[in-house]
C-alpha cells in the first residue's frame, strides 16, 4: 500500500485476495480464501479476522457500506452474506 501524494510505501503485507479501505481510512480489509482480515493503518498491524461463514466457498468480493458499519461478502458459489 501507498501513499499517492509521497509515493511512499506504507506497508506492504503477504496476501493475496480482494482489499478493500475503510471509508475512515483506519482499516485495510483483504478477504482471502474464506476470512477477512482487518489491519489497523495507524499500528500497521493486523486489528482482527473475521470468518463470515466458516467452510463456505471461497471469497470472490467485498463490499463496505458507505459508513463503513458493514461489510457484504461474495463467495465464489454465487451467494451473497
């Protein structure tokens, strides 16, 4: 992840999945096989995981809501939590 004005690198995490940010901007959300994780910007740490809907399919898609309250998970069975 970058800062777009510097174009410094501010953190830089193993995954591979779909991200998203919080409209706060206090939280990286990247969903990956079947958990979303939440990493806090300021601590540069992973803040917590959660596991919409244990054992279902994959996630394909995040969606935030504009207050950033809740979060829509796609999985790769085409439903929708």
């Amino acid at each position: 992840m970058w800062d777009t004005t510097s174009g410094k690198r501010l953190l830089t995490i193993p995954y591979r999945g779909v991200v998203d940010i919080t409209p706060d901007e206090n939280y990286l959300v990247i969903a990956h096989g079947t958990a979303v994780d939440l990493w806090d910007l300021d601590t540069r740490r992973k803040a917590r995981t959660l596991r919409p809907v244990p054992g279902k399919e994959r996630i394909s898609t995040i969606a935030l809501s504009p207050d950033g309250r809740r979060l829509a998970v796609s999985y790769s069975d085409n439903t929708l939590k």
